[in-house]
C-alpha cells in the first residue's frame, strides 16, 4: 500500500493557517481514499498535537477542516536551524513508514527564503530526502530568494542536494482556476488564437490590486515591497502566459520554456513606469518611518517579437487601493467602420481571476430604434458563479499536482532566474516615484492624474 507524508515547516503561520491547511481538508473531503495520509505539522512551540489544532481553531481554521485534518494531522517540535533536533522528525516519518512499499513524501516550506537552505540541509542530512528519489520532494514557497544574489544562492545549494524534479517552487496563482484555463482560451479558440497580436491588439493590462494594507506583516513587507512581493513572482508570470507562443506539448518542460523565451523578450520602459507608496504607510508598525519600500507598481513594458511589436503591455498592483481585484485585459483596435458610430467604443476581454473567476467579452451593437448609438454589451462566462463547488482554491490545485508528480504549475528555475533578471532592469532603471492617497485607482478614482 502506499502512503504519502506532508511535513510542513511554518505551521503556525499565516499561510498554512488561512490557506494549507483548508486546502489540505478539501483534498481530504474530495478525495474520500485516503486513509494512509499524515500530516506532520513542525514548529518550534512546545505543543502536543491537540494542543496545535486548539492554536490553528483559535486562529481561524473552522471546526468542519479541523475534524477533518485530525486523523491525519500530529504536531512535531524542532528547532529549524538545529539540525540536532531532527531526530524526533526522523523517528516520526520511520514510524509512519514501516509497513508500507512505497512512500511519497512532500516537505511544504511555509518559511521565509532565509529558512530554505537550513531545512534541505538539515532534511538531506538525515536522508529524510535523498537526492535523486523522485517519490519525494520539497516546495518552496514564493518569493525564491529576497533578492537575485541570494535567489542564485539558494539555488545553488539546492541543486547540490536535490535533483530538478525534487524542487517545487510554489507561485500559488499558477494554481487560480482562471490562470490554468489561460493557455486554453489562448490557444484552442481561433476567436481569440487569431485576435492575439499587434494588427489587433491596442493594449494590455495585468491587475493585481489590493484593498488591504500590509496589515500585521510590516516588517516582512519593508524588507520586499511591491517588487519582490507581486511582480517577481505573481505578475510576471501571468505575462509570460500572456506572452508567450504555443508550446510544443503541455508538458511541464514545455510550457517552462515556452514561458522563459517569452520572459527573455520583454523590455521595461522607464519613462512610462511608476513606483509609490500610499500615505501612511510610513506609520505602520514594523516600518521604518523613512522607509523607500514601494507599495505601488505601475510598468510598462514592451515585448520584442513580431507578434506583439508596438503593444504595450501594462503590469499595475499595490495595496491599500480602491478595491481588490485581478484580472488581465486585452483591449482590441477599433476597425474604420467604428467611425460611423459616435459613441463606439473598443472590444475588450477581461480575463477575472479575482472576485470572480469570469470571462467576459465587450462588445457594442445598436441601440434599439436608434440607427448611430451603440450599446456596450457584456458576454461573460462566470465559472463560479455557475459551477460554485467546480471552482477550487490555488492550494488546494498545487497540493493536487504535487502528489501526481507533476510540475507544470511551478516555475522552474530559469523562469524565476529571467523574473529577477527583469526586477534588477526595473531597480538600475528607477521610474518616477510617488506617494499616493489611500484609496486611489486606475479608472477615475484618487490622484488619477498622476498616472
Ligand atoms: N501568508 C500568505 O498568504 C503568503 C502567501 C504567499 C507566500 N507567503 C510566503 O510564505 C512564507 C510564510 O508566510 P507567513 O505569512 O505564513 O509568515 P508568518 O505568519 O510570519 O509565519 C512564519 C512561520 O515560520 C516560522 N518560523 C519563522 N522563523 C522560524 C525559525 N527560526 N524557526 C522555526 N520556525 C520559524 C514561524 O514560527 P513561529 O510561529 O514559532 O514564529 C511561523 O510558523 C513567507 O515567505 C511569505 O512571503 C505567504
């Protein structure tokens, strides 16, 4: 029989409270088969197991997930950095072994970057995972590194300790329903295959706007900002998906690099960029009050193929702006005819990550008993408003993927390589700089003239 074993690192904190650990009840519940399923949960509290289900209950987890996670789920203490306190890990995962043939083990690092190399060290060191053994693996949460210098470090490491298809490097959008049905709508409809180029495409945005500030998180923001926590990760690859060819096939490979020769082609247009930070920001606690960090990116870039010369290509996201939401909008070209029209306007797709995952074309037809006046029409497809339960969350997809062996949903090294590459363009070459009213948005809201 087999058995699979997820040890996450960084139990108590935000990501696996709000997000793993209600994804993992939802693999649970909708996979029924899974009675050789253990959770270790590591941390450096002194819990016992209940104890650490009573912390994630208080803390938010609801009394359904926590019925559900508690015959899978034990709570195991050590110190990250002291490797002379992975033996009670190592006892743990014999224990859950013995008696199986093949055992697949996932090691979720729910931990900031610094954390990566320690743990694989500590993990390796105790053959907990040996280099070569596909059946187990480690995911790293995003970002991959505070910065490229310690990205290519971490790698490095790594690569020493662990071969390619043991590395899992976790982008969660990659996971948003609507972005795996991304390469779909691009590349099987020939009403949006044929569209997707210069002749007909006037712009593009990439939207990633957030109500919330940084809530309790300021000193992990002050060290990132805006940079390193959407566009390195988040943003650039959804434009490399919008970017880029066809692949040869969907496999994982593939589609890597098909993304990376898309990422390779993008150039960062200073003059048309923004960076800011919202008023206020400065007082929040954990940040130093004349803290540079950028909450706000505006980017334009351009993309150096014969598909999508003279496009540009906006890239927005930040915090504490008028409403939070996400979606990529393509903006098409209005024929000669429009011109017959007074109030034509142009036909968009909206492809919706968040609040909705929804698609939806903007089209104009006339208004009834009025020969010249259009009427802008909305044709949406709505997925979780139609299929409610169809619809899963990122975590619980990448969890999915993870114990199938397959890698298509997590960048591989050169995509995060090339990212950073872009994100050291845009620091050399720093666009103007604002701060900006709290509230503020790209469509007629606050400060709108700045942008
Ligand atoms: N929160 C999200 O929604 C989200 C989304 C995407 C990516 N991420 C990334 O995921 C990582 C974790 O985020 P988070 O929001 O969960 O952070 P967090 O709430 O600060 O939690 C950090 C976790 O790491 C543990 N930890 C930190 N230093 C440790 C050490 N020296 N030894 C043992 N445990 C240690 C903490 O244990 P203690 O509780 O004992 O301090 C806690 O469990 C970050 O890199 C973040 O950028 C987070």
């Amino acid at each position: 029989m087999n058995k699979l074993i997820i040890t996450i690192f960084g139990s108590t904190g935000d990501l696996t409270i709000r997000k793993l650990l209600p994804a993992l009840s939802n693999v649970i519940n909708t996979q029924k088969d899974f009675t050789s399923l253990s959770i270790v949960a590591v941390g450096r509290r002194a819990f016992t197991s209940e104890d650490y289900l009573g912390f994630v209950e208080e803390n938010g987890v609801n009394h359904h997930d926590i019925d559900i996670l508690r015959p899978h789920l034990m709570y195991c203490k050590l110190d990250i950095v002291d490797g002379s306190t992975y033996g009670q890990l190592s006892d743990l995962h014999a224990a859950l072994m013995r008696g199986f043939t093949t055992v697949r083990k996932i090691f979720y690092l729910a931990v900031g970057p610094d954390l990566f190399i320690p743990i694989s060290e500590n993990l390796t060191a105790l053959n907990l995972i040996t280099k070569g053994d596909e059946n187990s693996i480690i995911a790293f949460e995003k970002p991959f590194g505070h910065t490229y210098e310690d990205a290519k470090l971490i790698n490095k490491f790594l690569e020493t300790k662990l071969t390619a298809r043991q590395i899992y490097r976790v982008d969660h959008y990659l996971g948003k329903a609507m972005i795996q049905k991304l390469l779909g709508l691009r590349f099987s409809n020939e009403m949006i295959h044929g569209l997707w180029q210069k002749d007909h495409i006037s712009e593009v945005k990439i939207v990633v706007t957030e109500e919330d500030g940084i809530l309790n998180r300021g000193a992990y923001y002050d060290e990132v900002g805006v940079l390193n926590d959407m566009i390195q990760s988040h943003l650039l690859q959804m434009f490399a998906l919008v970017i880029m060819d066809a692949p040869k096939s969907l496999r994982s490979y593939d589609v890597q690099q098909a993304k990376i020769a898309a990422l390779k082609q993008v150039e960062y247009v200073p003059s048309a960029s923004l960076l800011g930070q919202y008023k206020g920001y400065r007082e929040e606690k954990g940040v130093d009050p004349d803290s540079p960090i950028s909450t706000l990116a505006f980017l334009t870039f351009k993309v150096h193929n014969p598909t999508f010369k003279d496009v540009p290509f906006y890239l927005f996201t930040g915090k504490k702006l008028a409403k939070k939401e996400a979606y990529i909008e393509i903006l098409f070209k209005t024929p000669p005819s429009a011109s017959l029209y007074p109030n034509a306007q142009p036909n968009s797709l909206r492809i919706e990550l968040a609040p909705f995952s929804r698609v939806t074309f903007g089209i104009s037809s006339n208004e009834e008993n009025n020969g010249d006046e259009l009427q802008h029409l909305a044709l949406e497809h709505c997925y979780d408003c139609e299929f409610p339960s169809a619809v899963k969350e990122a975590y619980e997809i990448l969890f999915n993927e993870m114990m199938a062996g397959r890698k298509t949903l997590f960048p591989s090294w050169e995509e995060i390589d090339t990212a950073w590459q872009i994100i050291t363009q845009i620091r050399a070459q720093k666009p103007r700089w604002i701060t900006y009213d709290q509230g503020f948005s790209l469509d007629g809201g606050k400060q709108n003239d700045e942008v």
